[in-house]
C-alpha cells in the first residue's frame, strides 16, 4: 500500500481504545529476608483481552490507518507466541478485517483456542518448520504473495515502542506521581522488548537515572549470549533472538529468572492475594525484587503482570512445581495489595 493513500480511522478504533489501557497500578506488600518491601505492579492482565499486547496491537493498527498501509478489507498477518496473535486477532475482527496468524505449534493450547475464537484462521509451525523464526517467514512470504495483507512485524515496528512510551509509561509515572513516588528501576520480561524500551524511554525522559532492566528465563539466556540457548517454560519472552527494536545499549543489566522461581511465584500470587496471573507475570515480580535488592529495601521498583492465568490451564503453572536452590520465591512472603490512584487524564475517561 501507498504510504499516500491515507484513510480515516474507524470509529471502532476509539471505541477499543477505551477499553485498553489506564490499567491499575498495585502496591503489592512482601516481608523478604526480615524487612517490609513493596513493589509495584501494572495490571496490564485487566486489557480486553488479557494481557499488555492489547496496547502495541492498537497502536500498531491506528498507525497503520493514519498512513493509508492498512485499509479496509485488508488482511492482518502476524507472527507471535500467542498473547500478541490474541490481540491482532480480536482487534481485527472488531475493525473488519480477516487476520492470520502464525505461531509456534507448541504454545499453550489456550493460546490457540482464544485466537480461534476470535474468527482468525491459526497457522501452527513445527519446530522443523523453524519454530518461532519460521513463523516470522511464513507470514513474511504470505505477504509478499498475496494482495491486500497488513503486516505489524512487532518485532521490528517503532510504533511498538511507541505505543509504551506514550501510554503505559506516563501511566506508571503519573499513578506514582499522585502517591508522591518516584521510580528508580523499571523491570520487564523482553518478547517484542516495545514494553522495556517504551517504558524505560519515557522514564529516562523524566529522570536518566532510572534503572531499566530487561528480563529473561536462566534456562534461555539469549540477550546475555546474542543467540538461542536452551529451552525454557516462560510463554511470551525470550522468543529465540533478540528482537530488531531491543537496543541493549540504552539499558540496564540483564536480570535472570528461573522459570521454575517464576512459576512458583505466580502460583503465589494467585493463591495468596488472588492475583490470576500468567508465568511471565512471577518472573517480572521476583526480577523487580532483585533490582530493588540491588537498590535497598525502600527503593520504588515497577514492573508489569503482562496477562493472566487463564492462557495456562494446560501447562506447568497449574501443576506442582518443585523448589530448587537458589530459587527467591521461598523467600517472598507476601502480605497485601493496595491500589494506587488511577489518572486518567491519559486516555480521556
């Protein structure tokens, strides 16, 4: 599509939009090691349909709009490890659009039921396929055979970014501004890497000192190695490269979590303050746990719960998990959840 060929934004898109985002911001009490912490946590699982992707896939399609490269009709093709094909695929279908979507065969059977739901068509890929890089390619040569196709590429689209860096990131400033808080190190699971680099960005904005820590499964460590190593059970990050829009440079040092410690800690989370988050959820807590560590006890540490249990009902997050040592999760008692004040001057609600 010509970049000139511009159209007028669907009115469904400001009616999504009310529905995405302005998330709460929780206060989340814990004794660790004999001292009182708290650390904060974005509800990015309460978006419409379940996790923060919701944010980057409405961005990424009015965007789209706003340079004539999506029109009406047009197919939506996407490559993704569920939570992002979930959000392309409901977002599409409320705008008119028929949506493809392209994903690894092994992801969580949930996954692949909600995009089903949504009336996108599911293309798994095998690991001979090429697993997640063969996904990428497969929607890759779809596009170029086929007329009238969208594609977000969210791996490497700067409106990934930007979408965090104009919304979730002046949300979390703005809820800790009204507590009279300040943040001193954000903390994010890197899948696409838009949530870490548009938060991180829009708080160094505000204060360079800010700590931004990108955060990845010690089973898989492929931002500390450059490359693939291992296998790990966190859906949703360390997808097998390092994305095309991840600048490690203007980051913090790499945080490691077991997938294990992150699964247990979910597991906590969800029965001990009712908290039904997803595994990636458990690893961005104990991460922010580790930074603030790194900080002192009081230091302001945010992160996010980027979506919910109920995309894991067939996987380890509902099955006992064993303790190994090293793993912090032990040692985390948690004791209460507050809510901080929600601003809405961001969104117009």
């Amino acid at each position: 599509m010509s970049p000139a060929s511009t159209v007028s934004t669907p009115p469904a898109l400001d009616a999504l939009a009310r529905m995405i985002g302005n998330t709460p911001l929780l206060a989340i009490d814990f004794r660790y090691r004999g001292s009182n912490r708290v650390i904060h946590a974005k509800c990015e699982h309460l978006n419409l349909t379940g996790s923060i992707k919701d944010r980057m896939a409405l961005h990424i399609l009015r965007r789209a709009y706003e340079s004539g490269q999506l029109q009406p009709g047009d197919r939506v093709v996407e490559a993704t490890s569920g939570n992002t094909g979930i959000s392309f695929a409901a977002l599409s279908r409320a705008l008119g659009h028929p949506a493809t979507i392209f994903m690894p065969s092994w992801m969580s059977a949930e996954r692949k039921q909600l995009i089903s739901s949504y009336g996108a068509e599911i293309v798994p890929v095998s690991a001979a396929q090429g697993g997640f890089l063969g996904s990428i390619r497969m929607a890759e040569e779809m596009a170029a055979r086929t007329p009238h196709v969208f594609l977000p590429r969210q791996f490497s689209n700067q409106a990934n970014i930007e979408a965090h860096a104009t919304t979730t990131g002046p949300e979390i400033f703005l809820q800790l501004a009204e507590a009279g808080l300040v943040p001193q190190a954000f903390v994010a699971g890197v899948g696409t890497g838009g949530t870490v680099m548009g938060v991180g960005r829009f708080l160094r904005e505000k204060n360079p000192a800010v700590r931004v820590h990108p955060v990845e499964p010690a089973e898989s460590p492929t931002m500390s190695t450059g490359h693939k190593v291992g296998r790990h059970r966190i859906q949703g990050i360390s997808d097998e490269f390092i994305p095309a829009i991840v600048d490690l440079a203007e980051l913090s040092p790499v945080i490691a979590v077991s997938d294990g410690d992150s699964i247990l800690m979910a597991q906590k989370l969800a029965t001990q303050l009712g908290l039904g988050v997803g595994i990636s959820s458990g690893c961005n807590f104990l991460a922010a746990a580790v930074a603030q560590d790194a900080l002192g006890g009081h230091a302001v540490v945010v992160t996010v719960f980027a979506d919910d249990n109920k995309k894991y009902l067939t996987t380890d997050l509902m099955h006992e998990e064993p303790v190994k040592p090293g793993y912090l999760s032990p040692e985390l008692e948690l004791t209460g959840i507050r809510v901080l004040p929600r601003n809405c001057t961001m969104c117009g609600r």
